[in-house]
C-alpha cells in the first residue's frame, strides 16, 4: 500500500467540483485529513454536501484565487484556458487532471476493482458497495452516481477501493487494479477513439492491466472469468421469474448451483450487472451468502429507472439511459410496467455520441408512438447541427422536438392513469424532469 504523494500536500482545490465522481474524490480527500475547496459553474446536491461538511464551494462567476492550495485538480470537461487552471499554471502549483487523482487515491488501498463498460457501471460498483459493507470488509467505495445509501462515497477502511473506470479520454488506463471488471464494450466516446477497434483495444489494456479479469461472456477472447445469461459462462443465471419488472434467478459457478439472488431493482438488464457482481466477489472470496444479501440490500441508484412522482396518475420515471442499448434496456422494462401509454421525453447528451451512433439511435427510437427528442445537452462540446437533436427528431419518424420546459409539460400533459412518462438522458433533463412534475402536481 502506496500513497506518498497524496501524503506531501495539505491542500486541494477541485475545479469542477460538483460533478459526481469529482464531488466523491473531493469527500475522500476531505476524510483523509486534508483542506478542501472548488468552484462549480452551478449549486447541486453535492455542492450542498460538500458545503455541509465544511467545504468552500464557489459555484457560477464568483470564483476566487487557487493560491491558498497546494493541489488544483480539474475534471475533463473543464478547458485547458481555464482562469482558474491558468492561475495554478503561472503559480507553479501542482496540476491533476481527475484520473490522474483517482489513481494516486488508488494506490492507498490494499487490493483495488475497478468497474467499466460502456453502461452499468455505477449500478455494478454500488452493488458491490451493498455487498461489501453485508460481508463486514474494511473498504472505500467511488461511485459515479448518487445510492440511496452511500451518495457516491463511502469509507470504513482502506483494504479495498470499488471504483468505476471511466473510458472517456482512456482514463481508466491510469488505473492499475487487482480486478478489473468489464462490463460490456459497446461503441461509445469513438470521438477520443477515432475508432471501436481503438476502444476495444483500450479494454483489452485495461484488463492486461490488472491480476483478474471479469468480463462477459462472448464479448473479449482473453482469459478472464466470464458472467452471462449463456450456460457457457463461468457464472450465469437460470430459473428467471419476474414479479413487478424485478427479477429473481438462481446463480451458478459452472454447474454447481450457488443459491438463489432477488433483485430490488428493475430491469432484465440487472441480471447480468448482478453476475459480475457475483463474479466479482467470489474472485476477492466473499461467501455467496454474503453475496446474495448485499445484491437484495440494493435498492438503486438516483436517475437509474427512478420514479420522481405522477402527472396526471401517471407514473414518472427517470433514467440515466443515453446509449442507445441502455435506451433499449430501458424502455423494454417500462414497457412491463405501464397498462396504458409510454410517453417518452429523450435529451440527447453530446453532439459527437450522437452523431456517431445516429442510425442506431434512429433504430431504437423510431418504434416509439410518443416520443419528444429535447434540445442536446452539449456537456463540453460546441453545436454540430449533423448531431443535433433537431437532426435526430427529423429522422425519428412519429417524434417531435423541444427545446423548453413548456414543450415538455405540453408534450406530457396528455398521460393519465394507466400511463408512464420516461425522461431519458445523461444531462440536466433529470433536474428539469423533477422542476415539471412538481409544478404539474402542484
């Protein structure tokens, strides 16, 4: 166990600190014993936690001098020309980009798993989380969204460090963990990658880069253990029932029958997040009992198939999906659910993932009878009219398009009981979701 280099600083500025994962780095850094402060474009729910726990937050133009700190850290969305990482530049303070942090945290730890995969990824690593804390293992846990339980961080011990691994900009390749976990490899961010041969090549390095490798079955020719729905995986599940769109299985190793997992969350998808979950701490050697109560003891993670109240008696659900397999995944358990209409609000998020994955996002789209494709989230991009949303909703047949909350409240106004009403997406739909149910139940 490492970890000199977070050792010489007392001090650390996060630009950017709002954002999941950085807001989680910054809760670490905190409960190590070091100062902590940052600034954010705008006020969220971690903001207000980090100010809770005695952090100076500075959030829209009133950001103030790095000069009091030792460390400047900066999540990727943040440019380069940055006032405040300019600053950092010319006072010679010392620079991390967030993976270039999450690895130095990393290396603290006695063992560490590092969770990726195009989608899955923070529903996997807090179920490992729920597992963790039933087996009584010392370990700390980051997490890319928010658990009902743990937010996005959670510490007892520094045995072991559950992460995602991000693939954006080939951050997870800063990583070196004793497990690696691949979820899937599905096209995505082919804009760092130039190409999918490129990203599935960057996951193939990424599990040369640890001591145990979990990836699902039919997806890597490597040596690995393997988990899927396939008999010929090393751990799958058989016996599936179904009771409200929740799944119950019975898990084997092989052929030797394990016992049986109930799933508190929705979706078929589930399945297969909670065998690399069970692949995953069998490889660390956590009894199956221990196992199968933190899977039950997981009851979900904020913006992952969410309910978020009713308009009209019908149900409001939001979800994270903005791939368009996770949209797939997505709307097929909806589906189960509603005795009435699907009514589906959809923000793309990025020009380029768009863009890239058009014709798929047309495929998966296109079946909807009540679809409105709602202004892009641009995240870190500029405007690409070849990816836009209104690009996509003239090529999504029966679709409309919207850039304002009163389209939506238009758009939804026609649910009524029986009904149910997705907002789909990665960006700040699920904060404008939330602001239009509460005024419509008003």
């Amino acid at each position: 166990m490492q970890g000199a280099f977070l050792d010489n600083f007392d001090s650390f500025y996060f630009i950017g600190i709002g954002g999941t994962s950085m807001s989680a780095l910054a809760k670490f850094i905190l409960a190590s014993g070091k100062t902590v402060g940052g600034s954010d474009i705008v006020d969220s729910v971690y903001t207000q936690e980090l100010k809770g726990l005695g952090v100076s937050v500075e959030t829209g133009d009133r950001r103030g001098s790095v000069k009091n700190y030792d460390v400047v850290v900066y999540t990727d969305a943040i440019s380069k020309n940055d006032v405040q990482i300019s600053e950092a530049v010319a006072l010679n303070k010392k620079i991390l980009s967030r993976g270039q942090l999450l690895y130095e945290i990393s290396k603290k730890f006695k063992k560490v798993i590092a969770v990726s995969g195009c989608h899955g990824k923070t529903t996997c690593t807090s179920m490992l989380a729920h597992v963790f804390l039933c087996a009584n293992k010392n370990f700390c846990t980051h997490i890319g969204g928010r658990d009902k339980k743990f937010s996005n961080f959670y510490v007892n011990g520094y045995d072991y460090f559950i992460t995602e691994a991000c693939e954006y900009k080939k951050n997870f390749l800063l990583l070196k963990p004793d497990v690696s976990v691949i979820l899937n490899s599905d096209p995505d961010h082919l804009e760092c990658y130039g190409s999918y041969e490129n990203l599935r090549e960057a996951y193939m390095t990424f599990a040369q880069n640890a001591d145990n490798t979990i990836t699902l079955y039919g997806d890597f020719d490597i040596e690995s253990v393997t988990f899927g729905m396939d008999k010929g995986a090393n751990y799958c599940a058989k016996e599936l029932t179904c009771k409200d769109e929740k799944y119950e299985f019975k898990a084997y190793c092989g052929n030797v029958l394990l016992g049986t997992v109930k799933l508190n969350v929705y979706g078929k998808h589930n399945v297969l997040n909670a065998l690399a979950v069970i692949a995953t701490a069998r490889t660390v050697e956590i009894p199956f009992e221990s196992i199968a109560s933190g899977i039950a003891d997981f009851s979900g993670v904020e913006r992952r198939f969410e309910n978020i109240g009713s308009v009209n008696g019908a149900v409001c659900i939001a979800d994270y999906a903005h791939h368009p397999n996770e949209i797939l995944a997505t709307l097929q358990a909806a589906r189960k659910l509603t005795s009435g209409k699907l009514i589906t609000v959809f923000q793309p998020h990025t020009y380029s993932r768009t863009k890239n994955l058009f014709k798929d996002f047309v495929e998966v789209l296109s079946p909807l009878n009540n679809l409105l494709i709602y202004r892009t989230f641009a995240a870190r991009e500029y405007f690409d009219d070849t990816g836009s949303a209104l690009t996509l909703s003239q090529a999504v047949k029966r679709s409309r398009y919207g850039d304002c909350l009163g389209d939506i409240e238009e758009f939804i106004s026609v649910a009524e009981e029986g009904d149910v009403i997705l907002f789909l997406g990665a960006g700040d739909i699920y904060e404008i979701a939330k602001e239009i149910v509460t005024n419509m139940q008003n």
